[in-house]
C-alpha cells in the first residue's frame, strides 16, 4: 500500500510538475533528496556504512539471547541517566540562582552606596548652613551694643549731695 502511494506520489511529481501539488511534490521527493546527497562527503558515507553494520550488528544480537540480558540491565541503566540528568538539572538551576543573587546583591549594593553617598552629602551641605548660621549669630553677638546717652547735667544729680552728706 506504502509502496502505491510513494509511486503515485512520484509520478505526480514527474508528469504533473506545472501544477502547485506537483511543484510541492517534486521539491519534496526530487530536489530536496538531490540537495542532501549533493552535501554527502566521503567521510559521511564512511559513517552511514559503520551505522548500518552496527544495526544489523544489533539486529542479529536480537535475535539471540543476548537480548534478554541487555533487557536485564535497561532499568538501571535508565535510572543512571534519569539520576545524572537530574543532578546535573539540579546543579544548573543551583548556579543559576546563585548567580542571579550576586546580581541582586551587587545591586542593592550600589544602590545602597549611592543612597549613602547622597546621604553624606545631605549631611554636609546641613552642616554648612548650621556653621554658617553660627557665623552669622556670632557675627550678631559681636556688634557694639547700644549704650544709654549719659546722664544730662540737670536737676537729677542735684539730690545725691545731700544724699552723701546725710550718710
């Protein structure tokens, strides 16, 4: 069935290729398959031959008993790679939080910094204006005060005579 699908498909490609689903068939069968072997090298066709020696290798194993004692051995080696990957997930997200809190705490850090340095120079510009207002009531303080005008010669000293006089 498989087999009258693919042909039929190819033969649209071939015969019908003005149309659109023959246009889409023949990129998908023809030009797209040409396109990837043209990419083949020496070296990978070395490669694909070692992979289908090794699946006929298994395939043959299989079909012994050597396949129920590789069955044996699945489970614990499934539960290896789960517990590997597991850790290493675990390790990953472990180092991803960390750094994530040296990049919170560096910024609270500058943050904090400047908030202080700001802080330091509220402070200052406080202790200006305080020492300058100090100036400026001593510079009050040191003023000539006002003296009373002397007494005029008048009748008001004229009782003190008599005054040391009776003592």
């Amino acid at each position: 069935m498989l087999t009258l699908m693919f042909s039929t498909a190819l033969a649209i490609a071939l015969l019908l290729s003005y149309t659109q689903t023959g246009k889409v068939l023949r990129d998908m069968l023809i030009d797209l398959p040409v396109q990837q072997l043209a990419k083949l090298t020496p070296a990978r066709i070395v490669l694909a031959g070692f992979v289908i020696v090794a699946i006929a290798g298994l395939i043959a194993f299989a079909k012994s008993d050597g396949l129920m004692l590789v069955a044996q051995g699945v489970p614990e080696a499934i539960g290896v790679f789960a517990t590997f990957d597991v850790a290493t997930y675990v390790d990953v997200i472990g180092m991803l939080l960390l750094l994530a809190a040296a990049v919170r705490v560096r910024a609270a850090l500058q943050a904090s910094c400047a908030v202080a340095a700001r802080s330091w120079r509220w402070l200052m510009h406080c202790a200006k204006r305080l020492s300058s207002v100090r100036h400026r009531a001593t510079e009050r303080r040191r003023r000539p005060r006002k003296t009373s005008p002397p007494p005029s010669d008048g009748d008001d000293r004229g009782w003190w005579a008599p005054a040391y006089a009776w003592a």
